[in-house]
C-alpha cells in the first residue's frame, strides 16, 4: 500500500470529516460522541482520487469483478474506485441498492452495472455494525450474485467485523475510526 498516500487521506478524513458533538445520532441508530462524515473527504477531488487509488487495492487484491453498496453511503466511495478502475485499465463494475424498488422506469432495486453472475462485494464510507451493507448483501443474493466480500473505507470498530464473518464474509477496511481520532488529536482543528 502507498504509505504516503494513505497518510494524506487519512489526514484528509481528519481535518475534513471528523466532528465531536455530544448525542450524535448514527446509522445504526446508537448514538456517539463523534462523527465521521466521509462524504466531506469523498467530494474533494483529492479526497476521492486517494480513496480510489486505496481502496481499488484492496478490492483488486480479492478478485472482486464488480461493487456497491446502499444508497447513499456507498455512492461516492463506489465512484471514486470505479473512477480508479478506469484509470488502471481494470475491470470493475458499479453499482448501488436502494431501500426498496424503484416506482417507475425499470423498477429495480438494484442499479448501475450490475450483473448478478459478476462475483460481487459491499462497500460503504463509514461503518459501525455492517447493517446497511448486510442490507445489500440480502438484495445482491436475492438478485442472484454471490457475494463474497464486504470492505469499508472508515470502521468504527462496532461490531461490523464480526456481523460480517458470521454472514460468511471476508472483510477489510482502509482505517480504522480511531485512527481518524488520533491523527484529528494530532493536527487539532486547524
């Protein structure tokens, strides 16, 4: 892995994405002290272009053919990998799972490049339990893909690692939260 480069993202995050409130409410509904809005990184041209650089490592690694996650969590990790795809000359496909089926157009739940006969794998921005990926996963299956991996960019360290092996799912993760919380105590609010 590109050390430097990993360490530029990873203060990126810290500058850009950690915030300390009290009561802080998180996906999976448990609330914290602090926060990590990966989008805040993700849309920054540097930002995305470090997280796909990253995070295409680790996926490519696994043979994964193709990935996504739940709106809208997922959407611009999801970019920024198959923009480093691209840029690599790798074969990645994109895609992204909705609560529920969409009304109209094709009515699917399930959208992007998505193949179900692709092996596939989840991803989000920042995880604490693995429910919003679980969630795909369940979609994925009942499209018909296998899948085999799950990976986050950021894990808060909240039991996601261990819902995932008991779904049967290799995982990996770019940092840590608490690496985000030490390298924000390190550069301090400027």
């Amino acid at each position: 892995m590109k050390q430097t480069e990993r360490s530029e993202l990873l203060a990126l995050l810290a500058r850009e994405s950690y915030f300390e409130r009290p009561a802080l409410t998180l996906t999976s509904g448990r609330s914290s002290n602090y926060y990590i809005d990966c989008k805040r990184t993700l849309y920054l041209p540097r930002g995305a272009y470090l997280a796909g650089e990253l995070m295409l490592e680790l996926v490519l690694a696994e043979g994964i053919e193709q990935i996504g996650g739940m709106a809208a969590g997922a959407l611009p990790v999801t970019d920024a990998l198959i923009a480093a795809a691209h840029h690599h000359g790798a074969r990645l496909r994109g895609f992204f799972v909705r609560k529920e089926v969409k009304a109209h157009g094709l009515q699917q739940q399930i959208e992007g490049a998505f193949r179900s006969e692709l092996r596939a794998a989840v991803i989000d921005d920042a995880i604490t339990t693995g429910g919003s990926s679980l969630q795909a996963v369940a979609a994925l299956k009942q499209a018909g893909a296998a899948v085999t991996h799950a990976f986050a960019l950021v894990d808060r360290g909240e039991g996601a690692a261990a819902a995932f092996a008991a779904a049967g799912l290799k995982y990996r993760c770019l940092f840590t939260a608490e690496e985000v919380r030490a390298e924000r105590a390190r550069i301090g609010d400027g």
